[in-house]
C-alpha cells in the first residue's frame, strides 16, 4: 500500500491525540482511535485503558515521543514511535495501522521493543 504525506500526517497526528487522550485519562477518547477489532477485542473504553495502564506504561505516560519513518512490517503499515518510558528506559513503539473502508486510519496494535541504548 502506498502511503502519501496526507497518510503520514493523519497517522502522526492519530498517534499524538492518543497520547495525549492517554495523558489525561480520557479512556473514551483513547479508545476512539482504535480500530474495530481492538474495540471488539476490550469492549468498553475502561478495559482498554486499565490494559493500557498496566502492560503499556511508556505508552499511557511516556516521558518524551519521538516519530521515525513510517515503514511496512509484514505487510502492515507501521508508524514507529520512540519512546522514554517514565522510568528512563528507551523504547521503540510499533504502531500497527489499519485504514477504514471510510478511509480514515485507526491503531491496529502496538509492539514495544527495546531500543539499544543507556537509562537517560
């Protein structure tokens, strides 16, 4: 799939406004830019930010974000996101996209993995 710079900023900008729904506990707006399947997946907006609270910390309260190019991962297109967690830990978050038959775009899932570096 092809993305264009209007994919790219859509998908920066639906990243940056679930962080920042995340950062003010806004369960209901966090979980609105999640795709269908995630929805299905957690049921209410609740469930999906106490999974989001405890399994994703760097996510829910990262302590700066840094966008990377977007890429395919396995036929997915992937925004990767580096992350510092709150506790000082580098990490590199893998944003799985998904476009809607309306065409607009929703988070698919996301991967952590480490990022090779010194606690900062």
């Amino acid at each position: 799939m092809e993305i264009t710079d209007n994919d790219a900023i859509t998908i920066r900008s639906l990243i940056e406004n679930q962080l920042a729904a995340f950062k003010k506990d806004d369960a209901q707006g966090a979980f609105a830019f999640a795709s269908p399947g995630i929805q299905a997946q957690f049921g209410t907006p609740e469930n999906f930010m106490q999974m989001v609270k405890i399994s994703y910390p760097s996510v829910y309260c990262p302590r700066s974000v840094f966008f990377e190019k977007i890429t395919t991962i396995q036929e997915n297109i992937t925004q990767p996101v580096l992350l510092l967690a709150p506790d000082g830990v580098p990490l590199r978050a893998l944003y799985l996209m998904e476009k809607q038959p309306d065409n607009a775009w929703r988070i698919n899932g996301c991967f952590l993995v480490s990022v090779e570096s010194k606690e900062i």
